[in-house]
C-alpha cells in the first residue's frame, strides 16, 4: 500500500557518448539481456543470457579435503599442503573454470543521412527509445525485450535500419582465445547470425529478423545447431503478422512492435505499481535508486534466474570477469538488498529457488567436509548448478556463505510475515547451516571456539586468509542461535535444537575483539572489533566482514556499553584505515554503515563517492575506480551489477531501518534535506511505511498492516505524536511507540509539537 501519492519520474535521459557496452541502456527479462549502446550513427546491441554457460572445469573435491585433515595441516603449518587439497581442473595446460560465456552483439547501420538525437529509458516499461532525424523529420526507435521469451523487439516504422551485422564472440580476440584454448569450435555464421556449439553444454543460435516495421534478435537453446535454430525460428514465427507473441487476436496492418510488447510493457508496470516510491531533493541520488531497482529487477524476475555478478549483462568483446558467476561472501546478497524495503519481496524467488535445487549438493558438500548427514555447506564462489569455479580457495570453506542465505530467508519471511516459509523452510536450513559450524568448533575450558575461520577476502588465498574465531564467522554463528531461540520462544521447536543453539550462544563469543588501534595524542584504553583473534583491521580493506554484526546480521546491541564501545572504536578505526583499497561494491555497504552508526552525512557522501569514482554514465557499477587517487584498485573495465543495485538498498536505509525489533523512520536522512518523503517502504513485520518531511520537520508517518502484528517504532517527532487509529486520537510523547496492529489496519501518526531528534532536524 502506498499511501502517499508520488509521482517518479520513470525517464532516464542516456548519453550518446558511449565507450563500450556497459555504457549503454541495459534491458533484461531476468534471463535475455540487452546492452543499447552507440557508435557513431551505429546502434550497438551487445546480446547475452544469464544461463550461458560453459560449465566444464572448477574445484576438484579430494577425497581427504575435510575439516579436520585441513586443520591438522594448518595446525602444523603445511600451508601448500592444505591449499593443495582444493586442486582445480586443469585443460590443455591451463586452469579451466566453469564460466558464463561472452556471446555477441549486433551493429544496425541507419540509413546515409540519419541522425541519432537522444535516447532515454523507460524505467516503467523496461523500453529504450532512440530519437533520430532524417530528412527533416524525427523519428523514433524503440527497443524491449518480451518478457516471456529471449526475444528482442525494435520497432523501426520509418525504416531509418539500413543495415544490420551480426558479430560473434569469437571475432573478438579474447573470447577466441579462450574458445580456442579450451576447445569450444568456431561459431557457424549464418545469413542473420550464427549458432554456438559447446562440448558439454547446449548449442545456442542466435538470430535476427526483419518484419514490416520491427526487427527482432532471439537467443535460443538446442542440443545440437539444427534444433537451436528450430528453436529461435519458432520464437520468431510467433512475432509474424497474424501470429503475435501472446497476442490473442489477428494483429495484421496494425502496429505490430505495440501488440508484441503490450504483456511485456504492462508487466514492468505492474511490478513497479508495488515497488516503494522516494522523492529526495537530489536528483542523483533519487536516480540511483530507481536504476538501482530497475537493474534488480531485470537480475532478479520471479520464475527466472537469480543474480551473478554481471547478470544477464556480461560483454561480448571477452568472457566476463571471474566466471560471471554466484560470489555468496557479498555479490549476490548487495544483488537482493532492496528486494525487502522497496517491497519486492518476489525478486528473491530466483534466489531461493536455485538453493531449493542445491540442497542435494549442499548436504554432499557438509557429509564430505565435517561428516554430517544433517548440515549445508555452501562455497563462495560456485556456477549455477552449485558447483565451486575455483579462484580463491579459502572461500570454498567459508560456511558463513550458508548461514548468509538463511539470514536472507529469515530477513524474507519477517518481511513477509510468512509464517509458514519461516517454519518450515527457513528454520530447517538454519538448523543445518548451525550444525556444520558446530562441527567445526573445538571446546576450550568452558566455551568454544572456531580455531579455522575466514573474513571474506582478507589475506586471499594466502597464510593470512585463514584464523581463528572471525567475527565474522562468531556473528554468523550469533545470528542463528539468536533466531532459533526466538523462533523456540515464540512457537516451540525441536527441544535438543533449542538446546545446542543456547549452549553455543552461551559459550561461543559473540565477537572477537582487541586493544583500540585508533589513537590521537595519547594512548586510549578500550578495546575495538578485530577481524579474529589476535588481528586488527590493519589496513583498508574492501570487505566490511568485522561490521557484519551492525549490517546485515543486526547482533550488537548498542543498547550494552560492553558492545557499543567495541563497536565505536572499530569504527573510528575504520574510518582512520580509509578507503584506499575498497571496491565498488564497498561503498553502498559502507553507507549503511555510516547510517546504523549515527552518520547520515557520511551515508549520502558514500553513495555520493560510488556514483563519482565507480560508476559509469550509465548508473552501472564497476569493480575498481574510474581514476587513480581514490582507490588502489583503479582502472580495468569490469562491470559488476551488485554496487549499483545496493545503492538502491542504501537510500531506503535514509528513510526507514529495521535495528533489532525497532523500525526507525526518516533518522537515516542527512539533515540538509529539508523536504523528503516515501510511500510503501517494507519493514519487519509485513508491514508498509509512508512519510513527508517538510520544512525540516517530520509531518506524518502512515502504517499500514498486511497482518495482526505488534510494532516498535522510535517515535519519528522526537517529541509529541497524534497516533490516529481505530477511529481514536492517542497522544504521546514516548520516545518508543508500540503499535498493536490487526490485519489491513491503517494507522497515521502526525507531529504535533516539535521535538528535538535529529529526524526533525
């Protein structure tokens, strides 16, 4: 429910001045992708889909790579030894990985004499439109994909495409290295494509066609080269006059792009109809919030595929970057972070899906490793039938990648107020993402400890990347025994699961921390986060693991001095480290960051630096920064989706945050922001939040309820409240609001005094 009526606007202006693909108009049906870019008086259109895959290759799982064999080795200081237990495959003399393949573009040619004015997206209608002027006139083209079919549509009445070249990956050097390296065969061109065949995977034609005013490009499947251009000839067949794509009646004559695509466009509508609206006095941020989820949705449909780093936008010039695979330590979790604030809980259906389908393998994977029947184990970087690629082999231990995803289910079904997903489907995977970590702990005097643990990227592959006790693993651990013993609480679950879970929250450390590494003038006491036992954040590093405990997990309490002090002097010492090593991807999770810990400035200058230093003008994200004295990791082309979809998650924060059973509205909001509102965020609870700001002051804050459900909400006024509900007027002045809500009830709180928090600021 959206209870405050905005009005986005869903036009994004989009530069001609494109260098390469990732500067173009991204469009996507969560499985076909389409980049829109220019050259010249060219129209460049980079083709791919997210399940391209050459799956051969990857980690090889040896019959002695257990947990216990690895410690021994680690225990004794075999560092190569225990690296050697996770071997890759090897081909030809080279590391062959499972990857996502580069797969082509096409080159339309407009006629001698047309000329491309502009072009713009439309973000409701997932639509590119081209303006082009020729012989006087202008003229427009429009580009979408069908939703229901790897099909792209231009729509071309005034015929202004004289020309059209279909280019293969392999033209491109690169890419015909690899396929040569590895013995994928040259492509077969035909008239208006070219069909790949692959050894082990299906052969893929991708053509085009002209129509009376339209032209389309399929990407279709088959298990050899005559069925997959049967295949996309049959998907073209239906786009024939009389014989429309979903169209129900005979559409000869009439304008046949309009009756293809209407399903497609009225789709896009009706998803963002429910996606949660803002309006902030900031163009560039309100901007990168719409892209933001745009580009969530077109990674992330329900009943399509869930997100890589690149989703279905992977270039043509070379395969993408580190497979284009699942990265589970960070990549696909910034994919999916908006899906619960912007109310978009079913771009997470892809995600959960695909996991469903892995349980098999996830179990294998912890029978293998620590010898139990009953646990998951999922790597952190694996294809997309769950198979680890290979790469940084520490992460394939990583078992916090497991309780990550049930963080996620869970975070779904509080979203939801799903009940029965939550009993049935998330309890038991946090169960047997618990019970791996169980068995990988030792007993020491009273308590456990973890003495084999990993922070996310720090030390790499190297001696240095493995430890004991990582706040980040304890914070995992933290966060399932806290939701197990709630959910034990609250319905009743099996009494021995109850037990384990209390005796690990009992007597497993909440955190590692050490000595204060922040100091100005004089040695302070105090003691601050460490990465694990013994190590410091003791350089800029990109991965924010030691503060997963504040965002996403939400374990410290900042209500505990004890916690509150370790997390303060972590941050100034986070701070002080500085940003020289951080990646894109870094940046919209610092800014939530910034924001839990009280620094709204900082939380929009984050946001603010992301789109200077690592965006593109597109509004897409790379992994290293655009110039050198930033970032030490600068230069490189390499597009990764996640930062500018996170971005998305890091502007909802500035209007509502969910801390530890309390719903904030507006604290999140930079001060000079003097007018600001939204309609139809998410929070906890399944409920959905609106509010206006104005004249620096928080007017209103309307919530509405999608089932009976109790609410902790900080009073947004800081100060005296009318809580209209049930037809009363309840007055107030409690710093936290307690709302008892029935199903479909709507409640409006309004300020009516001024107060003193910094909302109201």
């Amino acid at each position: 429910m959206k209870a405050i009526e905005i009005q986005p606007n869903y036009e994004v202006s989009w530069t001609l001045d494109t260098g390469y693909c990732h500067d173009g108009i991204p469009l996507s049906n969560g499985v076909f992708g389409t980049l829109v870019w220019f050259q010249d008086e060219h129209i460049m259109l980079t083709v791919n889909r997210a399940d391209y895959w050459d799956h051969r290759g990857g980690t090889i799982w040896r019959d002695d790579c257990t947990y216990e064999h690895l410690k021994k080795l680690l225990t004794t200081g075999d560092f190569e030894e225990a690296r050697g237990l996770f071997p890759t495959t090897m081909m030809n003399g080279k590391e062959k990985r499972p990857t996502r393949l580069a797969m082509g573009r096409f080159e339309l040619k407009l006629r001698e004499g047309a000329h491309i004015l502009s072009a713009s997206l439309q973000l409701d209608r997932g639509e590119a439109v081209i303006v082009c002027r020729f012989e006087g006139s202008e003229h427009t083209l429009r580009l979408s994909i069908a939703i229901d079919a790897p099909l792209l549509l231009l729509s071309d009445h005034a015929g202004l495409i004289h020309d059209v070249e279909a280019i293969p990956a392999y033209s491109f050097a690169k890419t015909k290295a690899y396929f040569d390296d590895f013995d994928i065969p040259p492509p077969m061109l035909l008239a208006d494509g070219w069909v790949q065949n692959l050894p082990q995977d299906p052969s893929c034609a991708v053509l085009m066609r002209r129509y009376e005013g339209m032209l389309g490009i399929v990407a279709a499947y088959g298990m050899n080269s005559d069925e997959a251009i049967h295949s996309a000839n049959t998907i073209l067949d239906t786009c024939s006059p009389g014989m429309a794509y979903n169209a129900v009646v005979d559409i000869s004559g009439a304008d046949l792009y309009a009756e293809v695509i209407a399903s497609t466009q009225e789709h896009w509508r009706s998803i963002w109809r429910k996606a949660a609206d803002v309006s902030l006095p900031d163009p560039e941020i309100e901007r990168m919030y719409y892209l933001g989820i745009y580009r969530m949705i077109g990674c992330s449909m329900i009943g399509k595929i869930a997100p890589t780093l690149q989703g279905p936008w992977a270039e043509e010039y070379r395969n993408p970057p580190w497979s284009c695979d699942y990265h589970f330590n960070i990549n696909v979790q910034q994919c999916l972070w908006p899906a619960y604030g912007s109310n978009l809980l079913d771009c997470l259906q892809p995600l959960f899906t695909m996991i469903d389908s892995w349980k098999p393998i996830l179990a294998q994977n912890a029978k293998r490793f620590v010898g139990l029947e009953d646990g998951y184990m999922l790597g952190h970087s694996v294809d997309d039938r769950g198979h680890p690629v290979g790469g940084m082999w520490t992460g394939t231990i990583d078992q916090a990648n497991t309780s990550w995803i049930a963080q996620m289910m869970w975070q779904y079904a509080r979203y939801a107020g799903d009940e029965e997903y939550l009993l049935h489907e998330v309890y038991p995977f946090m169960v047997k993402s618990l019970h791996v970590f169980r068995a990988m702990m030792e007993c020491e005097g009273d308590g456990y400890v973890l003495p084999v643990s990993v922070s996310p990227e720090f030390g790499g592959s190297s001696p240095k990347g493995l430890a004991r006790n990582s706040t980040f693993f304890l914070v995992n651990v933290r966060f399932l025994c806290e939701k197990l013993l709630e959910l034990d609480e609250t319905y009743g679950i099996d009494e021995a699961t109850a037990a384990i879970a209390r005796d690990i929250y009992n007597k497993l450390p909440p955190y590692t921390a050490g000595p204060r590494q922040f100091q100005e003038f004089s040695t302070k006491p105090g003691l601050e986060l460490y990465l694990w036992e013994g190590q410091p954040l003791s350089e800029s590093h990109r991965h924010h693991s030691h503060l997963a405990g504040i965002f996403p997990f939400d374990t410290m309490n900042m209500e505990d001095p004890a916690q509150k002090e370790v997390v303060m002097n972590a941050y100034r010492s986070w701070v002080d480290q500085g940003m020289g090593r951080w990646a894109g991807w870094s940046m919209p999770w610092a800014s939530i960051l910034h924001n839990r810990l009280g620094s709204a400035d900082m939380a929009l200058l984050s946001l603010t630096l992301l789109k200077e230093v690592f965006m593109m003008p597109s509004y897409a994200s790379r992994h290293n920064a655009n110039y050198k004295g930033f970032s030490e990791f600068t230069g490189g082309d390499t597009m990764q989706v996640e930062a500018s979809i996170a971005a998305a998650a890091a502007v909802l924060e500035m209007y509502v945050q969910c801390v530890r059973g309390t719903i904030r509205v507006f604290q999140g909001l930079s001060k000079r922001f003097k007018e600001a509102s939204f309609s139809g965020i998410r929070a906890e609870g399944a409920v959905l939040i609106s509010g206006v700001k104005t004249g620096g002051q928080v007017q209103s804050v309307i919530v509405y309820s999608e089932r009976d459900e109790v609410i902790r909400l900080v009073n947004p006024f800081g100060g005296r409240v009318a809580i209209h509900k049930a037809g009363a007027v309840i007055r107030s002045e409690e710093e936290l609001i307690i709302l008892q809500l029935r199903a479909g009830e709507k409640v409006v709180l309004e300020n009516s005094g001024t107060g003193g928090t910094a909302a109201n600021e």
